[in-house]
C-alpha cells in the first residue's frame, strides 16, 4: 500500500511467508499470542463475525506494527506497516 506516494504497508496472504517471529497464515491465535507475549491487542474484525479478531502488535514507539486477521481460531492473512496503514481494514484507501 502507498500513502503519499511512500510504502506504507505490505498485505500477506500466502503461507509461505512468515513474519520475522515465525507467525503465519495457519498460526493459531494462541500461537500469535506466545511469539509476542504480552504485546497482542485484540479487536473484532468487520467481516468474519463475532468469531474473527484483528491481533494487532505494535513496535516499541508504536509507529509501526503487524496486524493479523482470524477467523477466531487461525490466521487467515496478515499486513506489515506504518501504525495508521495497518489500521485500513479495506486495504487501499
């Protein structure tokens, strides 16, 4: 995703890819959860219904992050980025 004209986030949607920590697309919420122990902030997601979860986990300053969605028991895709573009639920804006 470009924000004024910069990178700002990098969507995954494939298992082959994991995050530096080893989270992935088949990661368990559990799993997210212990690779980053205590850092995890979790919210529903708009679509999946009240099972799915957005697992959010921030850098130390907050300024970047990743964000995880789920379907309440795995990860189904995941995006890496600046705080405000990880936010985006849509994707591009």
């Amino acid at each position: 995703m470009l924000l004024e004209g910069r990178l700002a986030r990098v969507d995954v949607d494939i298992d082959t890819v994991s995050t530096i920590s080893g989270a992935h697309i088949g990661s368990t919420e559990a799993q997210v959860r212990a690779l980053y122990p205590g850092r995890v902030q979790t919210t529903p997601h708009h679509y999946e219904g009240p099972e799915g979860h957005y697992l959010v986990v921030l850098s130390p300053d907050g300024r970047l992050g990743v964000r995880f969605e789920t379907d309440g028991e795995r990860v189904t895709r995941w995006y890496a980025g600046t705080h405000r573009a990880i936010q985006y639920v849509e994707g591009c804006q």
